[in-house]
C-alpha cells in the first residue's frame, strides 16, 4: 500500500518563546525527524543557558506584576478558559505537528490534543471552586488557612505525549497563579512550540510562560538549579529523575518526578477473555509501546494458558502496523530510529537469556517501512521474573507473558519489581479485583480495563516509579504554598505580658 501523502502543513518557524517574547534560541541545534519515512521536519535552535536566564528574569517580573499577582482565581480560570478555547480551534493542526514530530497515528494526536484543551477547561474549573479552609477554633483566635502561588515553575516533560503532558503541568501551575517554564524533550519541539503559539494568542500576560527546548544538561539544570525556581515538575527516565531530585534536595524545593514503569497486568481463569485480550493489546501496543503505564508484564492463569496465549498471539499479528497517518493503523513507527534500534536490542538480548519469541521480535521489511522507525509487536515468554526484560523499562511493543496458579503467587510476583506505576487485573469477581489491586503497590489500578484517565483523578507512582500525584483538585495545590492565619477575636492584651485593662503594668 502507498503511503499516505504529507497534508500541506504550515510547521511553527522554529523560534522559541522566551517569557513572551518570540526568539531564535542560541543554544545547541534540534531536529526534529519525522519518525514514519526520517525527513527532517525542521531544525532549529534550541535554547541556551542565556536564553533560559532571560526567560526566568521575564517570569519574575510577569508573576510579581498586580495585573497577574492580583487576578482572583475566577479571573485566572477567564485565562485558562481562552487557552482550551484555543487548542479546540487548532485541533487538526495540533494532531498533525505532533504526528510530525512523534510518529503516532493522527486519531491518537487528535485525542491528546483534546484531553489538552479538556485540562485547561478542568482547572479553569477548579480556580471557580477552590475554596480557602476555615479550620476548626480550638481558642480565641479564628484559624484559617490560605494557599498561594510558589511564583516560577518548571515544567520539564517527555516526548510520547507531548500535549496532553504538557498540559497536565502548565494548566494547574498556571491556575495557582504561577508563571511556567516548560522544557519539552528535544525530540518532540514543535508541539510545545505550538501551544505556545496559542498561548500567546489566548492574551495571558507577557512572560508568564516560555518554551524552552534545549539540551538537559544545559537548559534542564538550569531550571532545577536556579534559586527562582521554586518546584519542577518532571516526567520522564528514573535516573534523570534521581539525578533532579538530588537537585533539588540541596535547595530544599519540592519536586513531582513522573517516571518509568514495568507495569503488571494479571488475567484471571474466570476473566471476560474477549475483554481482556481487547484491553491487552490496547495497553501494550498502543502508542507503539512507548507510555509509562504500558502493561508490559502479563501474568495469565495456567488454567487458562493454553486457549488464552494463542489468542492473545493471533490478536497481536493481526495488529496494522503503518503509516501515521492512514486511518487503519493501530501500531505507528517509533519516535526516532534510535529509540527503535535500542528496542531492538533488549529483546535480542533477552532471547539470548532464554526468551522465546512468540510473536514478532524483528523489525519489519519492505518499502513501506524501510525509511521510518517501525518495530513489529512483540510477545515473549519463558524467562524467569529476574530477568531483564522482566524488570528494565523497555519503551515499546514488547510483551513478556507468564504463567501463574495463585492469587497469593501473582501478588508477589507483580510486586517483585522496582516500579510501581499502574496494574491491570482481568476478573469477574469483583471482591477479588478489590483485594488483589489494593495488595500490590501501585499508584493506579485497571480492572477491565486499562489506560483510561480522568484530569479530574490523580495520577503517579510508587518505588521507582516516582513521587507525587498530579490531576485532580489537589493537581492545582501542590503548585501553592499554604498559609495560616490567627485573627484574635479578643482585642485583649495576650495575659503573659502582665499588662493591666488599660495597657499598663
């Protein structure tokens, strides 16, 4: 089949947005590669140190100024209002750049640009109905307490959602009355690029929010180390996580870190199996593998092996892998043939371990995808729950399915791991769903389902998986600093003083 024709497609101009202002960065050069056939979508200049230096200063002074600082929430919510406002106008546009700049099929971009513009108008919410707390009186005084913004925060997200991440972060931060730096992976700079397009568009304040693309070791530690800082949100590896929160301990500033999973979905003997293999296949090989919750560890009743896995084999070889943007395709290229070849690489080195490959595990062949980054998806088995493949985070459509006889076993199992991002459990009984997901530590459990989310639930992660929860109401005030008052109702002088009716000893 040919593929599809490139639409004629206007790409940002490749200047960044530095607290308002649009500039040719000076750092490093980025290109961005489109991951279905490698042409260059564009390349730009990144930003430097110096541009980030910039950006802080504007961001200080746009935060400090009344006509921000001042805003009550319902004012604030007006803004984030016009912002999904304006991502709902720039949908198709926005699902294109970022197809462009990720490979994922353009139903997928569509809908994360959707859920983008559905959190903007989520926390425009929230600022409306955010109330203060006034706290029980336990003496004279009325207790109360108030939340306000921290001032500069630092948004740093990942390539494979780059909207939908985004938006997660610069929506509640600058619901709480902050101004945002966003820093998007280098891989995937054009969609930031754009939202800040609609930023700008939208009226927000001049310097009230940058995009800063740029290399971590540059512009990253900047935003972590600078002392205007005051929180950076992260998504992304372990390591880079570990290596900001250790940042960020030495500045005493809070931190969410978003990261890796190896999550654990279980399919019982009594288990819905069309159900189950539907939401498999969807948890794992969707967005190609590439998410942080893809149910990479799939546990399946030996009552029930031999009629489930040649099932589960069958569905995935019927899986269309091609072209972003033919409507058929279920399996998109990889971001970045780099990323592809060190997918690649891990299942051959778990093959050499034992693995056996019961699907997939090559890269497929011929003119449609020899140009672009695809990877067939992949199921292995036959490994021990210590090996490799079994625990390291391998980003993309592989599956590693195992066999299990106890409820009390695959507990234990799923729990012998180092991440602790998201579970899937496959059961009719609904009393043992329960009891199995509140048993294995996880921040998110599926039941029946999997990758489903709400703005309005919190989302993150246990062990190595992260710290923090983001979405939900609680997703605006973990950008806010708490305050509490003491009003005296007595107008009396405090009798520790010694001080007479009038004032006097």
């Amino acid at each position: 089949m040919p593929r599809p024709d490139l639409p004629d497609l206007v790409l940002p101009d490749g200047r960044l947005y530095v607290g308002g202002v649009w500039e040719t960065g000076t750092g490093a050069e980025i290109t961005s590669v489109f991951p279905a056939d490698g042409r260059v979508n564009l390349t730009i200049r990144g930003a430097s140190a110096a541009d980030g230096e910039r950006a802080i200063a504007r961001a200080q002074a746009a935060q400090a100024d009344p006509a921000w600082h001042g805003l009550k929430p319902h004012e604030r919510a007006r803004h984030l209002a016009r912002i999904a406002d304006g991502i709902e106008a720039n949908l198709d546009r926005i699902s294109q750049i970022q197809s462009r700049d990720t490979g994922k099929t353009l139903t997928e971009t569509r809908a994360l640009a959707m859920s983008a513009a559905g959190t903007f108008r989520y926390y425009a919410a929230v600022c409306e109905t955010a109330d203060e707390t006034l706290t029980t009186q336990r003496g004279t005084a009325l207790t109360l307490s108030v939340h306000e913004p921290l001032g500069l925060v630092a948004a740093i997200t990942p390539w494979n959602s780059p909207i939908a991440s985004d938006a997660q972060k610069v929506a509640p931060a600058l619901a709480a009355g902050n101004a945002v730096l966003l820093k998007p992976a280098s891989w995937s700079p054009l969609t930031a690029l754009e939202l800040a397009r609609i930023v700008d568009e939208s009226g927000l304040p001049k310097g009230l929010f940058s995009v800063l693309p740029g290399a971590g070791r540059e512009i990253g530690n900047l935003l972590v180390e600078h002392p205007a800082i005051a929180r950076v949100s992260f998504t992304g590896g372990t390591e880079t996580g570990r290596a900001l929160a250790r940042k960020a301990a030495e500045k005493l500033m809070p931190v969410s870190l978003e990261l890796g999973g190896k999550s654990p979905t279980i399919v019982f003997a009594d288990a819905d199996q069309d159900v189950a293999l539907a939401g498999i296949l969807f948890g794992i090989f969707s967005s190609t593998g590439q998410s942080c919750i893809a149910g990479a560890r799939l546990y399946v009743e030996r009552a029930i092996w031999d009629r489930f896995v040649p099932r589960l084999v069958a569905a995935t070889e019927r899986l269309r892998v091609g072209h972003p943007f033919d409507p058929a395709t279920q399996v998109a290229p990889m971001v970045h043939r780099d990323h592809r070849d060190g997918v690649a690489r891990m299942v051959a080195a778990a093959v050499a371990e034992g693995a056996e490959v019961l699907t997939g595990g090559r890269i497929p062949e011929g003119p449609d995808y020899d140009a672009g980054a695809y990877y067939l998806p992949t199921i292995l088995t036959g490994v021990p729950d210590d090996a490799t493949i079994c625990r390291e985070e391998v980003f993309g459509p592989v599956l590693v399915v195992l066999p299990f006889d106890t409820e009390a076993e695959v507990i234990a199992r799923s729990n012998d791991n180092a991440y602790g991002l998201a579970c899937g459990i496959w059961t009719r009984d609904m009393p043992k769903a329960w009891r199995v997901g509140r048993a294995i530590t996880t921040g998110t459990v599926w039941v029946n389902t999997y990758k489903q989310f709400s703005i309005s639930t919190p989302f993150g992660g246990e062990k190595d998986s992260g710290t923090g929860r983001e979405k939900g109401r609680e997703g605006m005030r973990a950008y806010m600093a708490q305050k509490s008052f003491y009003l005296d109702l007595t107008n009396a002088p405090h009798p520790w003083a010694g001080l007479g009716a009038e004032g006097t000893p």
